[in-house]
C-alpha cells in the first residue's frame, strides 16, 4: 500500500515537472525569434570566417553577395 502511494506522488511530480517546462506561446513565439535571429547571424558569421580564411591561405576571395527581399500582399490572411 505505502508503495503505491509513492508510485502515484512520483507520477504526480513528474507530470508536474513536464507541464512546468512547456512555455505559454508568447513566449515560444519570442524564443522562436531570438533563435531564428541567431541562427542567422551564426550563418554570417561563418561565412565571413570562411572567406577570411581563404583569404589568409592566398586564395582569391570574391565580395560577398547581399540579396534583399521584399514581400508585398494586398490583404492580411496570406502573412501567417
């Protein structure tokens, strides 16, 4: 019997702990940005480290190509 209970406090606890780490969707929506953010700049970063090492080894190192892009929509329902 004392075993059972504490069977179904651990359970409890648990379940406790796995519902304490989901996020409220503001909050998962703002961590999705910071890390969209850093993956980019971690991107750049890389990329930049990369021609700076060809660039040290002697090898001819073309400017790097900045692309930007625009998205126009005459209603609101298509940018979810």
């Amino acid at each position: 019997m004392h075993i059972r209970r504490e069977e179904e406090y651990l359970r409890e606890c648990h379940k406790q702990a796995d519902e304490s780490l989901i996020l409220p969707e503001s909050d998962l929506n703002r961590v999705i940005i910071y890390e969209r953010h850093l993956n980019g700049m971690i991107h750049r970063d890389l990329h930049e480290l990369l021609r700076l090492q060809a660039a040290r080894a002697g090898q001819s190192v073309p400017v790097p190509l900045a692309v930007d892009i625009g998205v126009a929509s005459e209603t609101t329902e298509n940018l979810g």
